[in-house]
C-alpha cells in the first residue's frame, strides 16, 4: 500500500493541474472534491479487507489474527471519518457508534479484546456487510463529494479530536485510541490538502499557511509513544484552534462556516 506522502504529492499533482487546465471554471472546489475520492475510497477498502480478515479469523477460532485483523480495520476507518458521518450519516451509527454500541466496531471491541470470539462472529458479520455496502455506494460512478459536506466533516473530527478524543479515547478495550487520533488527523490532513488547500492559497496565502501549520502541531502532539503521554491540554487547545480556523477558511472558499460542537 503506497504511503499517504506518496498518495498525497500524485494527488495534488492532479489537483493542479486540473485547476490550472479549469482556471476559469465557476467551482474550482469541485476538482479537490473529486481529487479527494479516491483517498476515501482506498481507506474504506482497507477497512472493509480488515474487517473481512477479522470475520475470517473469528471463524478460525484465532484470536490474535482477529484482533490484528480489527485494528487494521479500524486504521481504514478512522482516516476517512471526516467523511463517514457527513455523508453516510445511517451507515455511520451502524459501524461506528460509541460510546453505547449495540453493533459495530465497538460492540465487537469488548468481546474480542477479551478473547471471546463465539461473541463477536455476528456482530462482524454485520459489520462486513455494512462496510460492503458503505464501499459500494462511495464507489458508485455517480457519488460524489460535495464541498460543504468536506469542510463540515474535517472542522468537526478537528473539533472532536480536541474535546472528545483527547480526554482518553474511545477505543480502551483494544488500547488503540492513540492510533485513532493519529489516523484522525491524516484524514484531516488529506481533505484539507487535496479539496482546498489550492483554491485557499490562492485566495488567502497567509490562513492556508496557518492551517497547514495546525494541522502539523495536532500530528506532533499524537506522534507519541502512549495514551499517557499525550498533552491534553494541549490537544484540545490545538483541535478547537484548527476547528476555527477551518470554519474561518469557508468565507474565503465561498462556503457556509461549518458548525462545532453541536
């Protein structure tokens, strides 16, 4: 699998040159939201191919290989959050929900961290069928990215990585909270970068700088080597400052200021 630098400089590539090729076009946001797609659909591959490992593991009866299996998964997922609720808000609550799970990743997470497999083969059978369909529909010809919908979900996993997921997690079980945020913040990284970072340069150098500049505070602060180690304070401090500068970003993108915290 090419790596997200790897992935990032061809996509921009492309984002340029679509942009100078379109220089006149009404909505240049619409290339970056087109350039974004294939990252989410690489990451959703990834954790539906997790999840499909996990199912198949489950059955095994091989608990190490499961719980690998979900932590991959998991990685996939965690990368595309700015999107999976903004624009699969149904599929979401099915795959993602937490604290209270009834199903999904978290219903799982207990169980096979315990190593109680017998307890975790349906819930990742719907699991997988979920992911599938969630794979389906963002690959369809016909789906895709709106630019609000971008800017909405990246300012609110900024803002939830700040205020939430700095206070401990919500992975405990599986002890992958900090994995979590790191995937978090690349999945920020990579809407910011590939569906306005161009068209805000071009239009406000100095705020495009300033979000790049955040974005790479919040990666510093959860590239560490535990839960324990990580700065909340400073995280959450960082995750609502890259939370309003987003929002201040959609004026100059001529886009409706995201809400947070809601």
């Amino acid at each position: 699998m090419q790596s997200f630098s790897q992935f990032l400089r061809g996509a921009l590539i492309a984002t340029f040159a679509a942009l100078t090729m379109n220089a006149a076009a009404a909505d240049p946001l619409s290339d970056g939201a087109a350039a974004y797609k294939p990252y989410a659909v690489e990451h959703i591959g990834i954790a539906l191919a997790g999840a499909k490992e996990l199912q198949a593991a489950a059955r095994a009866g091989d608990v190490k290989a499961a719980q690998a299996a979900w932590i991959k998964s998991r990685k996939g997922w965690e990368a595309a959050e700015p999107i999976t609720g903004e624009f699969f808000s149904k599929l979401d609550e099915a795959i993602d929900a937490w604290p209270d799970a009834k199903q999904g990743y978290h219903a799982i997470e207990a169980a096979l961290f315990s190593g109680k497999l017998e307890e975790i083969k349906a819930p990742t059978d719907q699991l997988v069928a979920d992911l599938s369909t969630f794979d389906a529909q963002l690959k369809a010809p016909s789906f895709k990215f709106e630019p609000q919908g971008l800017l909405n979900g990246a300012a609110k996993l900024a803002y939830e990585v700040g205020e939430n997921k700095s206070k401990g997690g919500e992975s405990p079980y599986a002890g992958t909270s900090l994995i979590d945020m790191f995937q978090n913040v690349e999945g920020i990284e990579a809407v910011y970068k590939l569906a306005f970072h161009p068209t805000l340069k071009a239009r406000d150098p100095k705020l495009a700088s300033r979000i790049i500049d955040k974005i790479e505070d919040i990666e510093a602060l959860v590239k560490v080597k535990d839960l324990k180690s990580v700065d909340q304070p400073k995280l959450k401090k960082a995750g609502e400052e890259l939370a309003v500068l987003l929002q201040n970003s959609a004026a100059r993108l001529k886009l409706k200021k995201p809400a947070v915290g809601e």
